[in-house]
C-alpha cells in the first residue's frame, strides 16, 4: 500500500513540480523500495515534458536511456554497499 500511494504521490508530481522535484521523488523511491522500476516511466514522462529540441548529445534519448540504466546500476551498487539499510 505504501508503495502505491508513492507511486501516485510521484506521478502527480511529474505534473505539478519541477523536474528536479520529481527527480528527487524517484531517488528517494529508489533507496525505499525493492525493485523500483517505475523511475523508468516516471524518467520516460520527465523526458517528453520537459526536453527541449537541440542538436546537442545530451538532449538525445539514446543519452537519456543510457545515463538512465547507469544510474540505476550505480544506485543498486550503492545500495548495496550501505551498512545501515536493511534488505528484505
């Protein structure tokens, strides 16, 4: 239940707040969930609303997929390697 209220808590977010609001939300959902894959939708939304059109790599989605997966697994590494967070 916890997790679903996050998960409209988050989405709504996307809408109201800034990206870096929402950007925040998905980190926080990260370190307090298992398996928290809706940061790729949420990070999917972000992307359409709020990226502009340029000629540059770092506005490409290629970039935006990338930079996403790493961060993932940089983030589950991290995750990990904390002493204090309790896996379930």
């Amino acid at each position: 239940m916890k997790r679903v209220i996050f998960d409209l808590i988050l989405f709504v977010s996307i809408f109201i707040f800034p990206w870096w609001v929402s950007l925040f939300f998905v980190l926080v959902g990260i370190f307090l969930f298992d398996n928290f894959y809706e940061f790729i939708i949420s990070g999917v939304v972000i992307y359409f609303l709020y990226a502009t059109k340029s000629g540059q790599l770092i506005s490409s989605p290629l970039f935006f997929s990338t930079a996403t997966i790493i961060s993932y697994i940089i983030i589950q590494l991290i995750r990990n390697n904390i002493i204090l967070y309790k896996t379930k």
